[in-house]
C-alpha cells in the first residue's frame, strides 16, 4: 500500500514538474537503470527524491545523502525496492 502510494505521489508530482521544465517525466521502474544530469531535489511526504534530467525527458528517483556532491553533474544508479544504488565517479565505457 505504502508504495502504491509513493508511485501516485512522484507521478502526480512529476507530472506537474513536466508542465513547468517543458520536458517529459519518466517514472523509473524497479531493477531500472537510470542516469543523467542530478538538478536537484523535491521534497514529497514520501520522502525526499532526486530529479535526474537526460535531454529529452527526467525521472524522480529516491534520494541518497550521498549524491549530494553530484549537484549539477552525470550520474547513474538502478532503483532497487524503493531505494537506489548510486554508482558514482568517473565511468569509463568500452
């Protein structure tokens, strides 16, 4: 229940969001990778959530203190059960 309620309210605060940014929300799915540029937070009676921004659409994703230092930069995690593991740093593809 609790989490049915959780997906309602980033939904309907996402889509609000979208209104005013101009782009696309995209909610993410649990085992989902997500990356792109951290913008900021919002904060919901859910909890606090960190807005990530690709070119043409951004997600609210759970928020973790430790990306905090990310503000304004690329970052990448999978939503895993409600929370995200965060891999940050460089990431060098092959």
């Amino acid at each position: 229940l609790l989490a049915t309620l959780r997906e309602r309210e980033v939904a309907r605060v996402g889509a609000e969001m979208a209104e005013s940014k101009g782009l696309p929300f995209r909610a993410a799915a649990d085992g989902e990778s997500v990356s792109g540029k951290f913008t900021g937070t919002v904060q919901l009676s859910s909890g606090k959530f960190a807005v990530v921004e690709k070119s043409h659409e951004f997600t609210l994703v759970p928020w973790r203190p430790i990306i905090d230092r990310q503000l304004g930069r690329e970052v990448m995690g999978v939503v895993q059960g409600g929370s995200v593991s965060w891999q940050l740093g460089r990431q060098r593809g092959i």
